[in-house]
C-alpha cells in the first residue's frame, strides 16, 4: 500500500515503518543553512510521519496546490503548520525548492517525543529540555484559545513571506 501525501514524484511505502527509536535525532533532522533556527526534515519517509503527527491537531494551517499535469498531479505543493514556538513549512514543487523545514527547537523537541527518537541535548538557549506533557499542555493552550489562533495564523503568513522569497 503506497501512501503519498505529497504526490510530486515521491510515493512512500507506507508498510515499512520506520523504527525510530534506533536513530539518532539528527539522522530524522539537519540544520538548515537556509535560516536560523530552522532544520531540514531528512528523507521523505520522515516528512510523511512528521506531517502525520501535526495533521490532526487543529492548529492553524495553509495549504496551496497549483498547476498540474496531464495525469492529474498537482504541479506543486505547500503545506504550513503553526505549532508551539514554531512550525513546519514544506514544498513539493516536482524538483525545485523541494523538503520540509521545521522552525522552532520545541517543534524539534515534541517531534522527536512523538517519533520516539531519543532527545537532542539542551539547546544553548533553553534552560531544561521540556517534557513532552509540558510541550502537549503547550499544544492544548493554543488549541483552545482564538488569540492564540490568531498569533499562529500569522506566523504562518510570515512563513509563506520569508519561504517563497
């Protein structure tokens, strides 16, 4: 069964999960040179699991397809989610500017918690690691509250702004 979020040229084989608790958080993650703060999801397997794990959770989000090709495919693909100090931006554009970035060390941390890869160490700039109910509660504050809709929504305008440049 072939699972393919993102049908710009990459199709998954969903019946092979990854087992992630035997990878180190930077084989899932790798800096970006693009911006600061930002890491570059390795591997469109992890992409598909790391989308999967924000999906569902009624954040704000944006999605964008355009074109197309004879067979149906969309020429291309955005999806932008707002989580926590951060989010994900991701582009499938068959080709060009292609992959998915996740901003935020505490969007790091609460995947790595989610996929079950073991933590990074602390950051320069945090005081302790967060828990995962810590980052959750976090979560269930910004779902339940419009302000907070609003602050994300507009994060995902500066997204859409500084990625499309």
């Amino acid at each position: 069964m072939a699972n393919s979020l993102y049908p710009c040229g990459a199709v998954v084989d969903a019946r092979k999960p990854v087992d992630y608790s035997r990878l180190k958080w930077s084989d899932v993650f790798v800096r970006s040179r693009r911006f600061f703060g930002t890491y570059d999801v390795d591997g469109m397997r992890h992409w598909l699991d790391i989308v999967g794990q924000v999906e569902f959770l009624g954040l704000p989000t944006y999605e964008y397809s355009s074109g197309g090709s004879p067979g149906g495919h969309p020429g291309g693909m955005e999806y932008y989610f707002a989580l926590l100090d951060g989010g994900l931006a991701c582009h499938d554009y068959w080709g060009l500017r292609n992959g998915c970035l996740v901003i935020g060390q505490s969007c790091i941390r609460y995947f790595c918690y989610q996929l079950g890869v073991p933590q990074p160490r602390k950051f320069r700039e945090e005081a302790t690691i967060p828990t995962l109910e810590s980052l959750q509660q976090e979560i269930k504050e910004q779902q339940g509250d419009i302000a907070a809709h609003v602050v994300l929504s507009d994060r995902i305008d500066r997204f859409q702004e500084l990625f499309r440049a």
